[in-house]
C-alpha cells in the first residue's frame, strides 16, 4: 500500500529533512515539497494526498489557518517548532503532532498511525444509498472485537483524533476510523453533521437553541458550516416552529 503525501514548510532544511525521511519509508509516495500553503493549495487542486506534514509558523497563511481552508482534509501531521498549537491542532483532528527538530522515530510512529487509518478505510467500504437505507445495523472493530451496532442505538458520534467515539446510551466504542469514513457509512436519512467533530442521530435531537443542539444531557456544537443545513431539515420534519429557528 503507497500513501500519497506532501511536505509544506517554509524553511527549506526543514523539507530536506522530512522528504529524506519519506525516502525511508517504502510505503510513502512524495508528491511534492512545498514552501508554502499557497504553493500547497494549487498542487492539492490537482493532486490530492491522503497525508499532509504540515509546518505551522509560516508567512501569509499558517498551517491552522490552511487546514481550516480546505474542503477535503488529507490526513495532517503538523511539524513545528511551537508547542502552544498542541490544542487546536486537536481541535482540527490532526493525526499527530510533531515538534521540531523531528526524530525519524517520531515521524515514523506517524506514518504508522497513517497506514493505521488508511488500512481501516478498506474494512469499512461504502455502500451504496439503498443499501445504507435497508440495513438497520453496522459492524464496528473496536480494539480486538468486531461489534454489530443497530442505528437506532447510536445517539451521535464524536471524533477524537484517529479515532471516533460512538455513543450509545451509556455504553461507547472507539473505533480507529476518521469521522469523514463514518459519515460515509451511516445512512444520510437518519444521521447528519452538524460540526467537524461530530455526527448526531436525528431523531435522537430533544432541543436546539441557537448554535447548540442537545441530545439527552449532552450539549452538541453546531458550526456555521453546518447550520443552514440542521435549519432547512428540522423546517422539512417540522420538528420546530419555524419561528424559533
């Protein structure tokens, strides 16, 4: 299995050093080296990677704000002097973070965590629409046991870095599986994102004010990016007035 990936820094030791490293690596294909995120973003535009080493402090746009900027997220790996990004590269579901100078053991446990990820994608392949709607049940790979979890017990699903959590009730599973893989999974007629870092069952909603959305106890964040979309399915239900959205 090759990974496709890219290297954006502004210092140009620093992508001698990472693409020396991905020559290493068997299983790493380096698609370019790039010294900023514009030059980043015109070769994303026309070939795209599936992992991202990313620096954060660089001029015009900064790795956060790159990331932030991109419809279609590779896997990221960001690769900075700076410890003080550590939070919201979580917040941004980075696979890993790596401070500089990097290690090639460092590196290499991110690469691991890469082919991790990447592997499960082919555990979990999509179905098409019809089936997505008949079944009633998925099975879910959680540390060495594979669970059948029915739809209707799951009440959302958060991510949390390489992994997701699925809620259900009072019991969770933790599969290693990106929340973008998990959208594509579930059937779209019962569950719907309503922020980068989580899925919510729909019918499992019990109120919304403003940009939350609570299920049971649990207060759930919707973003901007997914608001007008949580709004024009709610009016669809008519599980609301329309004058309280």
């Amino acid at each position: 299995m090759k990974i496709t990936c890219m290297i954006v820094d502004d210092e140009a030791l620093g992508r001698k050093l990472l693409a020396d490293y991905v020559s290493k690596i068997p299983s790493l294909d380096l698609v370019a080296s790039c010294a900023n995120a514009i030059e980043a973003a015109a070769v994303l535009k026309s070939r795209p990677v599936e992992l991202l080493f990313l620096d954060i402090q660089m001029p015009d746009i900064n790795g956060i704000n790159f990331v932030e900027t991109l419809a279609s997220k590779p896997l990221i790996v960001f690769t900075t002097a700076y410890t003080e990004y550590a939070v919201k590269s979580y917040e941004l579901n980075a696979l890993d973070y790596l401070v500089k100078p990097v290690a090639f053991e460092r590196f290499f446990q991110a690469v691991g965590k890469a082919m991790d990820i990447i592997g499960s994608r082919s555990a979990y392949p999509k179905a098409d629409v019809a089936t997505q709607e008949a079944q009633d049940y998925i099975f879910i790979k959680s540390d060495a046991t594979t669970y059948r979890v029915a739809f209707d017990d799951i009440s959302y699903i958060e991510a949390y870095g390489e992994y997701v959590v699925i809620h259900r009730g009072s019991d969770r599973l933790m599969p290693l599986l990106q929340l973008g893989k998990m959208e594509e999974i579930l059937p779209a007629s019962r569950f719907m994102r309503v922020h980068r870092s989580f899925i919510v069952q729909f019918s499992k909603i019990e109120a919304i004010q403003g940009n939350t959305v609570w299920i049971g106890k649990k207060e759930i964040p919707v973003s901007r990016t997914y608001r007008n979309a949580l709004t024009e399915r709610v009016q669809r239900q008519n599980f609301l007035a329309n004058s309280y959205l």
